[in-house]
C-alpha cells in the first residue's frame, strides 16, 4: 500500500477525532453482513480475534480497501477513507502468506513500497537497506524469498509494509505459516516491532496467544459483529460468549444470582464466593474441577454434580475430560489420575468444584 497526500482525501467531519482510526466497517456480502465499529489510537496495537467466517479478514480488506464498505464511515487521522482507492492509502499490510514477490532480493523487495510512492532507485534501495538492518537481516539483502527461513520471509514483509511509512498497518494472520519454534522467536521480535511503532496497527488472528501478547486491546468478532472488547487480562478474566471462553480455558455458564447462589436454566445450580443479585456469568477453569468415581463425603467443595464422562484427549502434559451431564464440563487431570479412576467414555463420575475457585461477574 502507497500513502495518500493530503489533497487526496476529504477533510475531516466535524467533530472526527484528527489521529488514529475511527472506523465503522459495514459489508454486506449475500447472507452475511459485517458490521464492526473500531477505533484506536497511534501507538495501539488492536486485535480482531474469532472463529473462522466470523468476518475478521473482510474487516481487514475492508480497512485496506479491498472490500468496499456498504455502509458506515472509515477515518484515519481525521480523513475519509472510504472512496480512496488502495494504492493511494496510507496503510501497510502483511499478508499471511507474506507475498514476497519471488524474482526480486529481500532489498528491492522493501524498495518496493518506496518505488511505488515515487521514491528514485537509490533513495527507495537506502531505505529498504535501513529497514532490513533494523530487523536483523542486513546481511540477506540479496537474498531471493526462495532461500530465505519462515521467519527472515516474515521480517521483510514486515519491513516492507513498514517502509512505506503507513499510518495503519494490517497484519493478516502474521505468524500463522511459522512452524511453533519460530513462531515462539517471531513472535518476540513482532511485539517488539509493534511497540516501536507510533501509528496505528490492526491485528486479525484466531490464535489467543498471539492477539494476548502482541496487542494492547481485544476486539472479538462472531457472526460479523463486536461480542467483547478489552484488555487482554479483562477478556481472560471476564469472557462473555463460549467462543472466547474456550479461547481462554475456561467453563463458562450463564445463569441468576441469588446471593452465592446461580441458577441456570438448564436447573443446575453454581455456589460462588461472590455474593450477587440478577444476570451473571459464572466460570472456572477445567484445572479446578475434582473427579470422584464414587459420591465424596466430607469434601469441602459446595458443588457437586453427577455427570459423565463423554470425550477424554491430550492437553498440554494433561487429559482433558469433556463431562455431559447436570452440566457441560471440561475438566483437566493427569495421566496418573485417570489412570487411577479407570476413566473412559461412557464412565459416571462426581465432579466437584470449590466456590473460591469460580468467579462470577454480571452479565
């Protein structure tokens, strides 16, 4: 993407914020309609995070120009952007595959956003020079993509968006073709990256850890629309929909409050150290859930259910047990222990749960 002057765009409405991104992306698309509001300011790094066909790469396109809003308004730095064509935006992208053109070095591949802005051969190459030594691989300059690592590949795409100086930056699934120990170092040097630099960036992913360490806010999108937005830390803690839940690890239920008491509406009941009235959202994670083959007597967990034991597979270094039953539980174990239960699908079991180790907040 090449960046627009300022005679290019429309002046600003009154009463537009004058940097950053105010943006209400609207696409309608046959059955499906995206309907986003997103705003953020220089120096903010905003993920879109959710399932896949939730709308998070049509929002993308829609940023860059490549998918034409149906409605609402696009703004950067205070100037409409809706009816500017892509090449004169203000904006770099990353795209998953990177698309690194094959016949061109790493350097003229980074010239190649400069060239395009009008840059002379020599000042597009110097720049390009610069932005590869500040991600590490001055020595790859000429170097065709072919022969570059997973990790180099994605720097100069990198490099690339970011020489033509944009104003927004889209990264489209930046570290999804990384195998998981590159991905872990690729990582690293993007949240580095990313906090140098001073204009907006958008991240779309369907990976927690990745949107949990490389942004600043949380924008979750299902069905084409915004379900939960935040921190990192308050989405983890106080997830609202099953999506983001299961994203974070954790159960989930919705229910009323009645002092320590949530009923459900499945019937079943959570007791909970908070003390609430009306709407609200119970969770806890798989790890604080006990399995007993046979009723417990004298546990000192206040709830108890009767379920049993639908699905069993590999966590991490744990079992995962998926319960069905008074309640739909995920409940994490070692290999010892469900050795020891002698568990298997089909199995009854009792699991329990202490109320300090859930947490309801309001709905």
């Amino acid at each position: 993407m090449t960046d627009a002057t300022p005679a290019a765009s429309a002046p600003a409405p009154r009463g537009a914020r004058d940097d950053g991104l105010d943006a209400h992306l609207i696409v309608d698309r046959g059955s499906f309609r995206l309907d986003v509001p997103l705003t953020a300011a220089p120096g903010e790094v905003v993920a879109l995070l959710g399932p896949n066909g939730a709308g998070k790469t049509t929002a993308l396109r829609a940023l860059a120009g490549l998918a034409p809003l149906s409605g609402g308004h696009l703004r950067l730095d205070g100037r409409e952007l809706d009816r500017t064509p892509p090449e004169s935006r203000p904006v770099g992208v990353v795209f998953q595959d990177y698309l690194l053109f094959p016949h061109l070095t790493a350097l003229d591949n980074v010239a190649f956003g400069p060239r395009c802005r009008g840059a002379g051969r020599a000042e597009a190459r110097t720049r390009a020079a610069a932005w590869l030594d500040r991600m590490g691989l001055a020595g790859h300059s000429g170097v065709k993509p072919r022969r570059l690592s997973g990790g180099q590949a994605q720097r100069v795409a990198l490099a690339r968006a970011l020489a033509t100086l944009p104003r927004l930056l889209l990264l489209d699934e930046p570290l999804a073709a990384l195998d998981a120990r590159t991905r872990l170092e690729v990582r690293a040097q993007l949240r580095r990256h990313l906090a140098e630099f001073e204009a907006v960036a958008v991240l779309v992913t369907h990976d927690p850890l990745d949107a949990m360490v490389l942004a600043d806010r949380l924008v979750v999108v299902e069905h084409g629309r915004v379900v939960q937005e935040g921190t990192p830390s308050d989405i983890a803690r106080h997830p609202r929909t099953d999506y983001i839940a299961r994203l974070v690890g954790l159960n989930l239920y919705r229910g009323r409050a009645e002092g320590h008491t949530v009923r459900l509406d499945s019937g079943s009941e959570i007791t909970t150290a908070e003390e609430l009235s009306g709407p609200v959202f119970v969770a806890f994670p798989p790890g604080a859930v006990t399995l007993h083959r046979d009723r417990p007597t004298g546990s000192s967990a206040r709830n108890l259910w009767h379920c049993a034991i639908e699905g069993l597979e590999i966590h991490g270094d744990q079992i995962r047990a998926d319960l069905t039953g008074a309640l739909p539980i995920a409940a994490d174990l070692t290999t010892a222990a469900a050795a020891e239960l002698d568990l298997h699908p089909g199995a009854p079991v009792w699991a329990t749960v202490k109320a300090t180790q859930t947490h309801a907040y309001p709905a």
